[in-house]
C-alpha cells in the first residue's frame, strides 16, 4: 500500500529523517512512536503527500512520487483519511457539516442517512446541530475521526488522536480504530502513549515502528 525505501527528509538543510525502509501493508495496523520532535508528524506528512522526500522513493498505491501530479495528489487523499493533532473545524458549520465537508471538496453529495449513520458509530448523534466550540476534546477527536473516514478511506492516519483525553476516552477511540481495522482499513497511529498500544495489541495484531536517532526501528516485545 505505501513503500518507504531508502527515504530522506529535513528542515532547512537539518536532516530528521533518512534511510527509512518500511513497508505499510493493506489492512495492517501500525503504531509510530518515538520522542517529540522525533518526526513522527513528518513521516505521517510523507505518507499522504503533503511532503516529499528529498532522497529515496515512496510508493503510494503503487505509483511512485516522482511520477504523482496534483491530481494524482488530490486522488490520493481521498483514499487516506487523516486524523490531524489540532482537530480544527470551521466554527459557524455544525459539526454535522464539518464532517461532511470532505464530500463537498470532492463535489460529492452527503447522503442523510448514511451522514446520520457515521455520526452515531462516533457517539455523536446528540451533538449533531452543535457548534464546534461548545465541545470537549473526545467529542472533537471524534468527530475528527468520522471526517476523516466519510470518504470510505482505504487507510487512516492519526497523529496523536488520544494526546488530550481521558484514559477513557483513549479506549473509546481505539475501539473504533480497531473496528475500521477489521474491516480491512490501514491504520497508521503515531503516539507516545505506550499504554494504548499495549490496549491495542490485546485485540489485533500490531506492528510497533519507533523513530530512534533519524532512523526507523522496529519495537521490542517490552511494550
């Protein structure tokens, strides 16, 4: 689905990352961890094509970057849904209407029912008509979430989706990544909470990437 070889990639001729080989195979679920500033936003850029590696190749889908043109970055997108940190929304939409907001960008039109349907698998059913402003952080996560997957995304993407909630509310979250990962979505989880990894690893099968001195690791079995 994505291949990473051999890639490169930093900020005003720093590097942060380089050599990174990996492999992010359809219907696999994958954690990213590593210290802040470690990259793990970056990699997560790399991934959808916000970034392009300055050495290597990335294979998306089996199109390599150097052959993908807007289009074909604007084609991408709608087949990886991204859960970003800072959950922004457009605060005189409802939230209804942020989370369909992917379909409008896409000149696609909402169905009611199947809007109405997304937004009660998140528990959101209630806040609906609700104001962005007025809602907690897990209600933002989550409907951060349903945005991200009203596209039917092959893969998900999120960078630290339970960075500022609850324990709670951190299962919560990982039951519905867990339930798109059965039913045949890529997830890609960048974290630094090792306890919602160990959660994940109780109910499917995980593979743990941590970024250590610019380079990808695979994890030890000590998480």
């Amino acid at each position: 689905m994505i291949e990473f070889a051999e890639v490169a990639h930093g900020y005003g001729g720093s590097p942060l990352l380089a050599e990174m080989t990996v492999t992010l195979a359809p219907g696999s679920f994958h954690f990213l961890t590593g210290p802040s500033g470690a990259g793990k936003s970056t990699f997560l850029k790399l991934c959808y094509g916000e970034l392009v590696p300055q050495a290597g190749r990335i294979t998306r889908f089996g199109q390599s970057h150097d052959n993908m043109g807007r289009d074909d970055i604007a084609r991408l997108r709608r087949r990886i849904g991204v859960v970003h940190q800072d959950c922004r929304f457009l605060d005189h939409l409802t939230l209804e209407e942020n989370v369909a907001l992917p379909l409008l960008v896409a000149n696609r039109d909402a169905d009611p029912a199947e809007l109405r349907e997304l937004m009660a698998w998140v528990g959101l059913s209630a806040q609906r008509e609700s104001l962005p402003p007025s809602l907690s952080g897990g209600e933002r996560q989550r409907a951060a979430l349903a945005r991200a997957v009203i596209m039917s995304p092959e893969m998900l993407l999120a960078d630290e989706p339970t960075g500022n909630v609850d324990w709670d509310m951190s299962l919560r979250l990982l039951s519905l990544l867990v339930e798109l990962n059965r039913m045949g979505t890529t997830i890609l989880v960048a974290t630094h909470d090792l306890n919602l990894i160990r959660a994940a690893k109780a109910q499917v099968p995980t593979r743990v990437i941590r970024i250590k001195d610019r380079r990808l690791h695979l994890a030890g079995a000590e998480l």
